[in-house]
C-alpha cells in the first residue's frame, strides 16, 4: 500500500515537473542526474533519456560547471542559490543565458541524499532587452532621456536639410558621433565624411590643412596638397574644437561659409567649395562672441541649426543603458563572456559625477574588463577614485558640498598621475583644455611642479 | 610519425566546456602509443589567449567538450581539427582515440549522439545595437 503511494507521488511529481515552464533537474552525490523534466530538455535541446545517469556537467555544460558550480555551493554550504545569471552552450555550439537557482534534496530523516537546480531561460528576456535598446538608441547614439529623444526625434530632418549644423557639449558626450550619424543620413553619406580637430594644430599647419596648398607656396611645399575642404568635396567636413581657431583663420573660414570658394595656399585662383560643414564647440561659442574672442558673423554662419548634447551627469538615467551598451561592446572585442556590474557598482557609478563625461564611463568598463575574470564586474574593478574608500577623502567632511568634493577628486587624481594635466586629464577622458577650466573654477592651487618637470627630474643628466 | 593533440582536462575527465576549460593536457604521440605528455594552464578569461595557447602547444588536434560555435571556426581557421562535445574519462577517450575508434560517436556528450551537435554551421554575427 505504502509502495503504491509513493509511486502515486513520484507521478504526481513528476507531472508537476513536466508542466512547468523551468527546467529543472535533479543529481544525487556522485552528480549524476537523476531526472530532467521537459522545459529542461527544451531549453537544453537534450532529450530525457539520454540525460538520466549522466553527470550533469556533461548534461548541462555551463560556464560555472567547472569553477563555480552553484550546486556544489549549495551542497557544501546548505544554503540554496537563487536567480543567479549564467549561460549554458547547448547542442548548436550557441551560448543560452539562464537564471540558476538550487536548492538541497533531502531524505525522511533529513540526510541530504542529492541537489535540485532549476533554470530559466532567459533568451527572450535578453531579445526583449535588446529591442528595448533599439527603441532608446538611434544609429550608434544610445540614450532615453528625453532631451536626447528629442535631438533624435529632429536628427533625419537636420540630416536632409545639408544646412551647416553647430554641436556642442562637453568633452566626451559623443559631439563626433553626432556628426557621423548626421552625414550618414545626409545625402551626402556615399561620400566619406572628413574629420579635423582644430585644437590639435598650430594655427599655420591647420590653414594649410583646411584649405590645401600649391608647390612652391613655402620652402617644404615640393608638389600640391590637398586640404580637407578638398578631400571633403561633394561630402560634410566635421570641424572639432571650432572655438580654438585663431580670429585670422575665423575670417577665412567666414569667407569659404559666405562665398562657397577658398584659396590654397600659394594659389591665384579660387577653389569652388560643395561641402557641408558640421562644427561642433566644447566651448559656448555665444558666450566666445560676448567675450569678443569668436567672430558674431562667424557664429551666425554656423549656428544654423544648433545641437546641445547634455552631459552624462543630467541624464543618469542612461548610466545602466550605457554600461550595458558598453559591455557588450567589449564582450566583442574582446571576446569576452562578462554579463553585467554588480548592484553596488551601479550604484557607485549613478552617485559619480562624469566629469568626463560617456568617454569617462567606457574607460571605465574598459578598466573593468582588465580586471574582471568572473561574469560579474565587481567594485574592486573599478578604477581607485571609483571605489567607496577612494571618495572617503582625508579631508571631506560630512557636510563637504558638491564642489569641494569634486576638488579633492580632482586633486587625488592629480597626485596619483604626479600632477601631470595630460595624464589625468586623458584617464578622466576630458581634453586637457577641460581639465584646465575646472581646475582655475574650483580654485584648486596646484604645486609648482607637473608631471613633464617630475619626468625631466628623473631622467637622467 | 609524430603527431600532438590537445585535450581540455578536469578531474580526469574532459572539461565539459572549452571556453571556460582550466586545464589542456597536450599529448605526443606515436602512430599507436603515447610518447609524453604535458599540462598547461589555460585559466584565461579571454578566448583568443586560449586559442593562442593551443596554436602554441603545436596541436594539430584537439578534443574538447561543448564549445561554442564562433570559437570553434577560429580553432578550426587556426589550422586545428575540433572533435568537440566529446565526454568521459581521458585515459578511456585516449585508449579508443589510439585504437583508430571514432570517439565522435562512442563518447559523445549526451544529445550529440549521431554527430547532432553543431549541424548548424554558419558564422558568427555581432549584433551592434
């Protein structure tokens, strides 16, 4: 009588099993499996009876089966994993994202005779993420905030128009990747779309290479060159940092904006121009005119259309949006298998203030994946200002404002980089223009030595 | 002739899965018998570093267990022949992989029996969002 119950449950429990959504599966001691219900075989591909009796690594082949067996935790600690994120690969070679929990199997005396793990596949909620992320992104520009549906909302419009588009915002909030996805929906876009940085050259070299010169126009100039107006003909030119051109070279760019035409150097004739110009500033340009250190006419030229990207610190609410982005991005590149951050580290990196704004963030996941050899990034991944005890500042006190504490940040980034602007300024991801500016506005006074003259004392004489 | 395989090793048996695997056991051998053997740690979390080990060891075969399908063609690319989603205990694969047996289907991994596994051949895609 008491056999025919028991074999009445093992079918009730095993009907349970069957008509649940979750795989489960069970082992005894020696991990081999004991029973696979039909989600499990589902999700696996793997059917029942080729499972029963097999060891469950063989079986399930997840990434944690050899260094990290959940079950193995459980069975060791008693205490059960929940909802733990892994991935198995299954018979097409594809890795499948699952949801582990386990839990103990224990006898009528209570004499723990095997494991229990159940999982979830979570592929649909992964497809699931990744259209809610083609909803918040537009081309490679990923945000859901609402001042950047908003660009992206009249983005195709500006596209089409082939008027001359302004951008600004702050270093690292993707001014360049702006421009791209404007010229990729220009018409202009069959055209490669030419690139220079302003602030990256004298003012003679970036005339010679804006507009070109001709053999014999100076000493060096054996045969023609090409400027970039040249080589952006028919396409768009991306001109970064606009704010940093000389007032001579303002007036000749006005004139190729006002007349379409422009000389080379050493030339006698002028150059017909069909080139779309994308300007961008992390400068305010309007508050250049009012200093008298941008041209107004210059300024009017190319304020036509005008984009003002927010920095990452007024839309924190694209942080977990990014970071993600940012990690599969690298999981690519660098062939990697990390799924996300850990809670605290979301945490740490809504609290941050971004000084360098997206650049700031994807150099910190790049740091991470350095470090990291699990599936999750952890706090001690981070880069040291990240970390809880590097904010603990010697001398913040509880009630240091905003400003003081982004000043000792600064200072114990500068210390650490032995007071090289370039260096920190590069590990912020910020220009080192940037650096400058909030140094000299949050007062910081800085010792009379920088990084180059600790270089020059160490080499030797 | 002379000939060296490559096998991902833990606790004796095949690691179940290549791209996680610790361990490769690099074997020389003989046309019917082992010459020597060796261990290398492969515990790195990036594939290519492990792809790079087995380039390196000089293996012209390797014998693993479940792999995903992007690593398996750059093996394959690498110049390495894959015998994958294989199981059991190393001495015994090796035993019958000697006898000229084909381990494929005497220690396939439970559901790749009849060579089931990996029928979908095609390459890899990122997809950028």
């Amino acid at each position: 009588m008491a056999k025919d119950n028991t074999k009445i449950i093992d079918q009730f429990t095993s009907i349970i099993l069957d008509s649940i959504t979750d795989g489960v599966f069970t082992v005894d001691k020696q991990w081999r499996i004991t029973s696979f219900n039909k989600a499990a075989e589902d999700i696996t591909g793997i059917e029942r009876e080729e499972t029963i009796g097999q060891r469950c690594s063989d079986v399930f082949r997840a990434n944690i089966c050899e260094s990290g067996c959940v079950l193995r935790q459980t069975m060791d600690s008693g205490e059960p994993v929940i909802c733990q994120t892994i991935y198995i690969v299954n018979s097409e070679g594809e890795k499948v994202p699952v949801s582990i929990s386990t839990a103990l199997l224990r006898d009528e005396n209570g004499k723990i005779i095997g494991g229990v793990e159940s999982f979830r596949d979570l592929s649909t909620v992964e497809d699931l993420r990744k259209k809610l992320m083609e909803k918040y992104s537009f081309a490679d520009i990923i945000s859901k905030s609402s001042q950047m549906q908003k660009i992206f909302n009249i983005l195709p419009q500006i596209a089409e128009s082939d008027s001359t588009v302004l951008i600004e915002g702050e270093s690292g909030t993707g001014k360049e990747l702006f421009a791209r996805v404007i010229h990729q929906l220009s018409k202009r876009k069959n055209n490669k779309m030419i690139a220079l940085n302003c602030s990256a050259l004298p003012d003679t070299l970036l005339e010679s290479e804006l507009f070109g010169y001709k053999a014999g126009a100076f000493t060096d100039a054996k045969k023609d060159k090409k400027g970039r107006f040249a080589l952006a003909e028919g396409s768009s030119l991306f001109l970064d940092e606009i704010g940093d051109i000389s007032p001579a070279l303002q007036v000749k760019l006005l004139r190729v904006l006002q007349e379409k035409e422009y000389e080379p150097l050493g030339a006698t004739e002028s150059v017909k121009a069909n080139v779309r110009i994308i300007a961008a500033s992390n400068k305010n340009l309007a508050e250049l005119v009012r200093a008298g250190q941008f041209r107004r006419d210059l300024y009017y030229r190319i304020n036509v259309i005008k984009i003002l990207i927010p920095p990452l610190r007024e839309r924190k609410e694209d942080i977990p949006l990014l970071v993600k982005h940012f990690i599969s991005k690298y999981n690519h590149f660098q062939n990697k298998n990390i799924a996300d951050v850990s809670p605290h580290v979301l945490r740490l990196l809504m609290q941050h203030d971004f000084l360098g704004n997206i650049r700031e963030l994807e150099n910190i996941i790049e740091h991470a994946f350095v470090l990291c050899r699990g599936n999750i990034i952890q706090v001690d991944h981070l880069p040291a200002e990240l970390q809880p005890q590097g904010l603990s500042l010697p001398n913040a006190s509880p009630n240091s404002d905003l400003q003081t504490l982004e000043a000792q940040y600064l200072l114990n980034l500068l210390e650490k980089n032995n007071w090289s602007r370039t260096k920190t300024a590069k590990e912020l991801g910020i220009h080192k223009s940037t650096l400058f500016r909030k140094i000299k506005k949050l007062g910081i006074a800085l010792p009379k030595v920088d990084g180059r003259s600790v270089n020059n004392e160490m080499k030797p004489q | 002739m002379k000939r060296i395989i490559a096998i991902t090793s833990w606790q004796n048996r095949i690691s179940p899965v290549f791209d996680t695997a610790q361990k490769l056991l690099i074997f020389e051998l003989n046309e019917k018998s082992e010459i020597s053997r060796r261990e290398e740690m492969i515990d790195f979390n990036v594939p290519f570093q492990k792809i790079h080990a087995l380039v390196r060891s000089g293996a012209k075969t390797l014998i693993c267990g479940a792999i995903t399908e992007q690593i398996e063609s750059q093996i394959e690319e690498a110049g390495i022949k894959v015998l994958s989603f294989i199981c059991g205990d190393i001495s015994s694969v090796m035993q019958a992989y000697l006898a000229g047996k084909d381990i494929k289907t005497e220690f396939a991994m439970p559901g790749c029996k009849n060579q089931r596994c990996h029928r979908r051949r095609g390459r890899f895609m990122y997809l950028n969002y």
